[in-house]
C-alpha cells in the first residue's frame, strides 16, 4: 500500500464539549490508485484530508506513507484546495516556479517545466496572466499544474471542483482523468458530489456518522480509460445509486427532511 | 396610455451604486472647491470681518509669496519634511516587522496587541510636555511626538493587514514543506504588502498633524512654528498661507502613495474595469 491508514482518529474541545470530527478509520490506498473520499457535510472526510497532508495530527492511529509515519506536512504529499489557493501577486508560471523553488524540487529548468504544464491543462496562452485575470475553473487547473510541477509520491485533493459551475465542473474531471492517466498519480480525493465520485474513482469510500457502517468501501469497476461517456451506461447508474443510498438517509436525517 | 411597472432607477449621479465619469467627478469637486473659495472671496470683499479673524484671499496670497521668495518657506518645508520622514520611517521600521509577529504567533499577539490598543488611546497631546522633559526642544522631541502618535495606530493596522490574509495560504506553504518562518517571509508578508503600504499611507497623513503638534510648542523652526510666529505678530494671513500648505504637502504625500500602491501591486486592478 502507498498510503495506509491505521485506525486514525481525530478529538477536538469546543466550547469546552469534547467533539470527534473522526473516529477510528482504517483503509489504504493502493499505488496509482484514485481512491474517493464521499460524505455529507460534517462527515469527516476533509479532517480526514487535513491529517493525511499533515497540517493536523490525528488524535490516534497512524498514517502511514511509504511505509514511513506522517507526522507533519511536506512536499511528499501535494494538495489542491478548494480555493485555489493561488498566489495573487504572482502570475499563473511563477505561482508554479514559486512552488518548485520552496519544495526544493531540484528542477533545473523551472520556467520550461511551468509553461509545458500550463501547456498541458490547456493554459498555454495564460501564463503570464495573474490569478485575478483568470476565471475559476482556470485558476484550478492553474494549482493542479502547480501540484503536479513538483512531482509529489500522493495528489490530495479537497473538493477541488466545489466551487466550480456544474459544466466547468464536468471539464475538469476530465481533464483531471487524463491527467491522472498521464502522470500515474495516486490520489485522495473528497467530494460530497456521488457522480463525480464514481466517475473518477477506482474507490470510493463512502464516509458516514452512522456507527454501524461507518465506512463502505465500493469498487468501481467501470472500464478505463474513461470519457464522459461512461456516464450514461446502466453500470454507472447502478454504482452511482448505490452510494447515493448510502448517503441519503443520513443526508435527510442531517438536514431534517 | 401604457401604464408602468416597477420603481424607476433614479439617475446615476443620484442613486447608491450609481457611476460617474472621470471628468463630471472632477468638474463636481472642482465646484466645491471654488464655491467654498467664493464664499470666502465674498465674505472679506463686503468687509464684514476684520482682517485679523479672516484675511482676504489676496492678503494670504501675498504672505505666501513673501515666504516663498525670501525662503523662508522652502527652509520651514524642508526642516518639517525631514522631521516627518525620519519619525514615520522610525515607527515603520519598528511598526511592520512587530505587526507580522502579533497578527501571526500567539505569543507575541498576546504580549503586544493589548498594549497597543491601551497606548493609541493615551492622548498624544498630553505627551508634548513629557517629551519636554525627556528630550528637550532638541529635534528628537520632534521625533517622539509624531512616533507617539503614528507607532500604536500604525502597528495595529498592519496587525489587522497580516491577519487578512488566508489560512489557506499559509496552509499552502506548510504543504510545500515550508518553515513558519519562510511562510512568514514569502507568503504572509508579501501577501499583506498591499494592506501594509495602504497602512502607510494613512498614518503618514496623521503624521502632518503630529507635526504641528510638536513643532507647536517648543520648536524653533518648520511649519508649525511658523504659524505660532504668524500667531504672535497677529499674521492671520501667514497662518492661513501655511495651513494651505500643510494640507497641499499632505494630500500630494497621500497621492505619492497611492500612486506607489498602483505601481507595486497591479495584479489588485480587476481586468476590464
């Protein structure tokens, strides 16, 4: 296993009332594997994220990388963020250089590296142009070709397509399907939204407060490589309610229906 | 007859989101410039005031020629430039740096913002005689009332700037394997630069006044003694003259930094507008 997670868990106090923002998990992901992280709001997933990248640690349990433990962020593991986090006073190729110089990459021709991947998320004309120029679905393809720049063992990606509109969405799975395809990634990926997640997984674990099953695990065994195509075939209808079923209930419990 | 529906739009000079032109914005302010002027030319040509409350616009022109060509102003200008540029840079150098550990690490946050925001309500006023005493009418007084009165607002400001910029960014930066203190540098600094010298330009404007204040009392030279001098021989029209000064001096200072913050931080300007 790539990544390997061993019964990790995550307590915090708020307001003086102990919370578990995640109780004990337990699964691995395999190498170049696309493995999904699905659940409602709350669920979990995105704490789950945030101790995988190390910018928290767990309150028990150990993440496993290699083999080795986890115990803070580095540039092993690259994440995309909901919001972009670009940097606004640097253009799309610096924002890509500034990345390559600070996790010490050794990349002896930054500049060359920046714009063939901007060139490959089809940013070749934009990459001189400053985040605010850029609209939102660019600005993210900006921050994969950033990840990507420096060549980490893990992509984790933090509903990347959250806050995208549902065509601009669509485009970027795809792009993000071949350029997984290209780059042989491992990835971990959380998103609340069920069709994505099947789409793009080979995975998709499927998170939920219940106790019972707290965790289901669902193989999606649909043939790649995939095109948007595979969305209207009766085996991507069967998976996609199938996890719909798991989350529903809980969905509707969540928001009183 | 059609009847209509809905509340008409009231015209784009009167409205809340209303845009103007460049020019209308310009002839607009230009008109309450010279209405204000106008009154003032009206009300010493009927001669209901005495010269001494309110000179005529002639009388302060001639005092600010007078100054200008014996140079007295030039030296007054000059003297009071120097003070303000070397007390605004001292609270800077000590203000930005200071400012990017509170708004950052809760230590110092702990041990330095609450102490600031005790100092900026202490009067400034109040420490002109204090600073008297502690440095004399030397040109470090001068120093010490405007850093009094610009330090505490100013590191509260950049505070406030460092603050502002997202967790996410410095979530960003440990993922690449970061330093705090590389973080702190490349992205949180450079991220607050624009808020920074937004700071800096305000506080220089409340520099002018701290000026004054300390070049009022027990200065022997700059604009503001100037104006106590004015005050001394009944000069109404030179303490106008150099007030006009001080407020022509302060708003081209405000533009030299706003057009600064235009040069360094393009990439603020939204495209198209």
């Amino acid at each position: 296993m790539k990544l390997e997670l061993d019964r990790v868990t995550k307590r915090y106090t708020h307001r003086k009332r102990d919370v578990t923002a995640l109780r004990e998990t337990t699964f691995g992901v395999a190498e170049n594997e696309f493995v999904s992280l699905v659940g409602i709001s709350g669920c979990g997933k995105s704490t789950l994220l945030s101790l995988v990248a190390g910018l928290h640690r767990p309150s028990g349990g150990t993440i496993l990388l290699d083999g080795s433990e986890v115990r803070g962020p580095g540039a092993d593991r690259g994440v995309v963020f909901q919001t972009y986090t670009l940097l606004p006073w640097l253009t799309a190729r610096q924002n890509i250089e500034f990345a390559l110089k600070e996790t010490r990459s050794g990349e002896s021709r930054p500049a060359e590296r920046a714009r063939d991947l901007l060139h490959e998320v089809g940013l070749g004309d934009f990459t001189d142009a400053y985040p605010h120029q850029l609209s939102g679905g660019m600005r993210q393809r900006v921050a994969i070709a950033r990840v990507l720049a420096y060549r980490p063992e893990v992509l984790l990606m933090d509903e990347p397509f959250g806050a995208l509109d549902a065509l601009t969405r669509t485009l970027m799975q795809e792009l993000l399907m071949k350029v997984w395809e290209e780059h042989k990634l491992t990835v971990l990926f959380v998103t609340h939204d069920i069709n994505e997640a099947v789409f793009l997984s080979d995975r998709a674990i499927v998170m939920s407060r219940n106790e019972d099953r707290f965790l289901t695990d669902v193989r999606i065994d649909l043939p790649r490589p995939r095109t948007t195509d595979v969305l209207q075939t009766p085996r991507f209808r069967e998976l996609s309610a199938e996890l719909l079923g798991l989350v529903r209930d809980e969905a509707r419990a969540a928001s009183h229906f | 007859m059609t009847r209509s529906k809905g509340r008409p739009l009231r015209p784009e000079l009167l409205r809340i989101d209303g845009r103007a032109g460049r020019g209308v914005h310009l002839l607009l302010s230009a008109l309450a410039f010279g209405a204000v002027l106008a009154a003032w030319a009206l009300t010493t040509a009927v001669g209901s005031v005495p010269d001494i409350y309110l000179p005529s616009i002639g009388a302060v022109a001639g005092a600010l020629r007078d100054a200008a060509a014996d140079g007295t102003l030039a030296g007054d200008l000059g003297i009071s430039l120097t003070r303000i540029l070397v007390a605004f840079a001292l609270a800077a150098v000590v203000a930005v740096p200071l400012g990017l550990l509170a708004g950052r690490i809760r230590l110092a946050d702990a041990l330095i913002t609450p102490l600031a925001e005790f100092a900026r309500y202490l009067p400034v006023v109040a420490f002109v005689p204090l600073t008297i005493i502690w440095a004399g009418t030397e040109e470090s007084q001068k120093y010490l009332v405007i850093w009094i009165g610009t330090f505490f607002p100013l590191l509260l400001m950049v505070i406030d700037d460092v603050r502002r910029v997202g967790a996410d960014l410095v979530d960003f930066g440990r993922t690449l394997g970061m330093t705090d203190g590389r973080i702190l540098r490349r992205i949180v600094m450079r991220g607050a630069l624009p808020g920074i010298v937004d700071s800096l330009r305000i506080s220089l404007g409340w520099c002018w006044t701290w000026l004054v204040v300390g070049e009022l009392v027990a200065a022997t030279s700059g604009l503001g003694y100037r104006i106590t001098i004015g005050q001394r021989y009944l000069e109404t029209e030179l303490i106008f003259a150099y007030i006009l000064v001080l407020g022509v001096v302060g708003l081209l200072s405000d533009q030299a930094l706003r057009l600064l913050h235009r040069t360094l931080f393009p990439y603020l300007r939204e495209s198209g507008r």
